[in-house]
C-alpha cells in the first residue's frame, strides 16, 4: 500500500460518527424549491419534488466525487465500468462482447470502441468464439484483473466511508430498503424500463 493511500485509508478510519437523526437539518434548498412550487401553482402536485429532486442531486455529487477519485487512481469511468463486469462474471473472467454491451445499455459500436482502446493497454484480449465466429469472447488479463481489484477495493472503502460520515447505520439500512423498493419497480419483470448494470 503506498503512503497516499494508507494516509487515505488513516484519514477515513478517524472520521467523526454519524450524524443522528436530530443532528440533521430540519429544511434545505429543495424544501425551498417545492415550497416556491407551492406558492405560485397551489393546484399543483409538486410532492414528487422532495423525493426525485433529492435523488438527482444526490446522485450528481456521488458521481462527481467517483470520477474524482478514478482520475486520482489513473483510471476513469469507462474503464472501471467493463472491467468490473469482466471480474463480477467470475474466472475465467470472460463474457462475449454481445453481453458486454447489453449489459452495459450501449450499441455494439460504443463497446467496440471501449475494448479496443482496453485491449491496446493490455486490460483484456478479445478472440472469436471457437464454434461461432460471429460471437468475440473478451477475457481479462492479469493486468486487468489486477487493476480492477485495486481500483474497486479503494472505491468501495471510500464510497462506504462517505455514508458512513453522514448516516447513523440504521438510517442507513432504512435508506438501502428503501431504495431497493423503489428500483425494484422500475426494474421489474414486466420490463417497464430497461434495467442499467449497476
């Protein structure tokens, strides 16, 4: 482990604890903007507001402070994003490139352009399918599987710690039920919305 990353990891460790529920403030900018919605157009619902709005802007800055800390450790989104699909699939770390890009919402093209560029730094190799030309396997390599370990490790420790700093742990558990409620009848069965890779 390099200094930076053990005095990261120091950092993280002596964080202050969780805020309490009676620690959290009471409004926010996004009560302002429902309650002005409220104002002008009272036969309005605008309900939505403190849920979706909340979501979007929490989303926002968790995916600035990833990319944020991806570039720290020399990598970026795109990258992160096959490989750890590679290495969730389980040795030999292989998917075809077809699943590749269902899984990840994007045309065949978009993924052709992901792998050459993953293959050219030696992250993964690509070679057809012995009984089907038309299907490509890609594998990670060592490097690739080497990189994503130390990558997602740092992320996910990271990530943790910042809900950690913010949530005592049963808000915490209350939020992820919460929030698997919800995506849950997005992601259904019946397929009312495409499901995304996680």
């Amino acid at each position: 482990m390099t200094s930076s990353k053990a005095a990261r990891r120091s950092t993280d460790a002596t964080a202050a604890p969780a805020p309490t529920t009676e620690d959290l403030p009471t409004g926010d900018a996004v009560d302002d903007i429902e309650e002005s919605w409220k104002r002008e157009r009272p036969d309005m619902d605008v309900s939505s507001v403190g849920i979706i709005t909340r979501i979007w802007r929490i989303g926002r800055y968790f995916e600035q402070e990833r990319n944020r800390r991806l570039a720290e450790l020399g990598t970026d989104r795109v990258t992160l994003d096959v490989l750890a699909m590679l290495r969730r699939a389980g040795k030999p770390y292989r998917l075809t490139a077809g699943e590749l890009t269902q899984a990840a919402l994007i045309t065949s093209g978009g993924i052709s352009g992901r792998l050459d560029k993953l293959e050219k730094a030696g992250l993964v190799t690509r070679e057809f399918h012995p009984k089907d030309r038309r299907r490509v396997n890609v594998e990670l390599t060592q490097a690739g599987v080497e990189l994503v370990d130390t990558v997602v490790s740092d992320l996910m420790d990271h990530e943790s710690q910042l809900i950690r700093d913010r949530l005592a742990p049963a808000d915490e558990e209350a939020l992820r039920a919460l929030l698997r409620t919800l995506l849950s009848e997005f992601e259904a069965p019946s397929g009312r919305i495409e499901r995304a890779a996680g």
